[in-house]
C-alpha cells in the first residue's frame, strides 16, 4: 500500500477529536495577551497584558470614602507603569476633588444650576449627581486599550446633560499616554458661566518636594484666584507636575491640551499638586440644546522626571 493510500485513509472518530483538540489547544496557546478591563466593586479597572492595572474607572463612591462630592465618574487611583499611585482621591485641602474627573461648579442648562464639582458655593449641588451608565472595553490587544464611558448628568431624575467619554491608552517606556475624548450634550440650551477653575482638572500625588514644568522648564509663578479668571497661569501646550516620593523617587502627571479646545488659562496650583486647564477662564461657553461640546486632552502619567520629549511630541501631533 503506498504512503499517499494511508495517509487518505478515512481517520477514525477518536483520531479526528484528538486532533480537533490538539488544533484547539494549539489556537489558544498562540493567542497574545492582551489589555483587560476587569469589574471591581466600585468601578472597572484597566490593566496591561501582564496584569498590571493602569487605572480604575470609578463609578460609584466607595463607602466609607472621605469624599465630598456627590459624584464619582473618575479616573482613581490612576498608576505610573511601576506601579505607583499618581493621583489624589478627596484630600484633606479638598474632599470633594477627585482623582482625574471632568466637572463644573457653575453651569445652567435651560432654567436649572447645577455644581457637579461639588464646591457648594455659586450653584446648588443637592441631587446634583454625575450618575454613570456604561464602562465598556471596545478594542484591545498586547500594547493598548479603547474604553468607552457613558454618564448622565442629573437633577433629580432629569437627565441634564449627556457624557460621553473616549479613553485609549498605551505604554510609551516610563509613562502611560491616555487620550480622553469628552462630548458633552446638553437636553437644553447651556452655559458654563465664566470662572476661574473648573472642567478637566487632574490631581496629582502629593509628597514634599513638588515642582510644575512647561517647555520652558521650571514654573516660578504664583498661585491664581478661584475667584479671578484673569490671574490663571496662560495658555500652553502642556503643564506637567511631578513630585518626589520619600523613598526619592519621582513620579508625575501632565496635561496636553488640544489645540482644538476653546481657548484656555490654567488654574495650576503646584502646592496641591493640581492642573486644571479652564476653558471657562477667558469666557462663558454656551451650547444650543443639542449641540456638543467636545473636549480633548491627553494625560501623560509617569516615572521619573517629566518626559520633555514625550510632551512636545504628544502636542505636535495632528491629533
């Protein structure tokens, strides 16, 4: 018989499934791992292919938390790729800040005022609340991440403002580049009132030697006013802050703003580890019922010192 007779031979049932099950161990021993978002009691939690979590997306606030604000819908803890915590959740100079968030504390859709920051001072924040609706991982493979974020911005029961948020994220050596897409859609006509602080604001971890950089270097600059939107730091491309841990090492969190943002001033305060770009600080932002607001930044969250190179090139780039 030859050996092309044999080998065309109808193969027995045990034949075929041992090699179906060998074809099938063989197909799942070739997939990569890949980035995950995995559940967690209070939010969902991206992490790398090995495991390593790169941030939490929180979705409710924790008990017990020391937290202020009426909403959670951020981004804490938020890590450096070794691991370390870069951000603040409720500190003690402000309990209602909140790791990475996106909120205003002067804002009027149609008839209503609502302070989703959680300040409590120029607009009520009872039942104001940032409720979230989804939190979903959409594409993923061994360098990378897409998550997709969806939350109401309610007065009551009233839905008064729609969110929708983009977040991709990869490793670039020592620091995690995510790019944040907000679109913000307003039920009825809005207007975020003229102020010195508020919207994006990202608070960074906090130790003893603290330092603000732009591409110049090193920021000497004063503290602005909450209450004057005309003492805010300018317009830049990029602020980043950095901090030095006990054990001397640094570690960072900066900000790229996107050229196509309304026009900002910086409300950057270095003492609270705070960048906080201002759209509302050289004007009022007003929307139509319907009309979306987009807003874009990328935060770079690092080990080491700030990453200059890294920074002029995320803000050079056509994004």
């Amino acid at each position: 018989m030859s050996h092309f007779s044999t080998l065309t031979r109808p193969l027995s049932g045990s034949v075929v499934f041992l090699l179906a099950g060998l074809l099938l161990t063989t197909s799942f021993a070739a997939e990569p791992a890949r980035w995950s978002l995995v559940a967690e009691e209070y939010g969902k939690v991206l992490q790398r292919a090995d495991g390593q979590p790169v941030f939490q997306y929180l979705t409710d606030k924790p008990e017990g938390s020391p937290l202020t604000a009426n909403s959670a819908c951020c981004l804490y803890p938020v890590f450096t790729p070794s691991g370390e915590r870069a951000v603040e959740m409720a500190p003690e100079d402000h309990r209602h800040h909140r790791g990475v968030y996106l909120a205003w504390h002067s804002l009027r859709v149609g008839d209503q005022r609502a302070d989703f920051w959680g300040w409590d001072s120029l607009a009520p924040t009872e039942t104001r609340v940032i409720r979230n609706r989804r939190v979903e991982l959409v594409a993923a493979d061994a360098d990378q991440a897409e998550v997709a974020v969806e939350n109401a911005w309610m007065m009551g029961e009233q839905v008064l403002v729609d969110e929708r948020l983009t977040i991709r994220a990869r490793q670039e050596g020592a620091a995690y580049v995510l790019e944040l897409d907000f679109l913000l859609t307003a039920r009825e006509s809005m207007e975020i009132e003229r102020t010195a602080f508020g919207g994006f604001c990202v608070r960074g971890r906090m130790a003893a030697d603290r330092a603000v950089y732009d591409a110049e270097g090193r920021v000497e600059r004063g503290d602005p006013h909450h209450l004057q939107p005309e003492r805010n730091w300018p317009a830049a491309d990029w602020y980043a802050y950095h901090t030095r841990l006990d054990d001397g090492r640094l570690v960072g969190t900066a900000v790229v703003n996107h050229p196509d943002n309304p026009p900002t001033s910086w409300h950057n305060i270095v003492r609270w580890g705070m960048i906080n770009p201002c759209i509302a600080a050289p004007a009022a932002i007003r929307r139509e019922a319907g009309q979306p607001l987009r807003l874009r930044y990328v935060l770079v969250v690092h080990d080491g010192p700030y990453p200059r190179e890294l920074l002029q090139q995320l803000s050079s780039v056509d994004r």
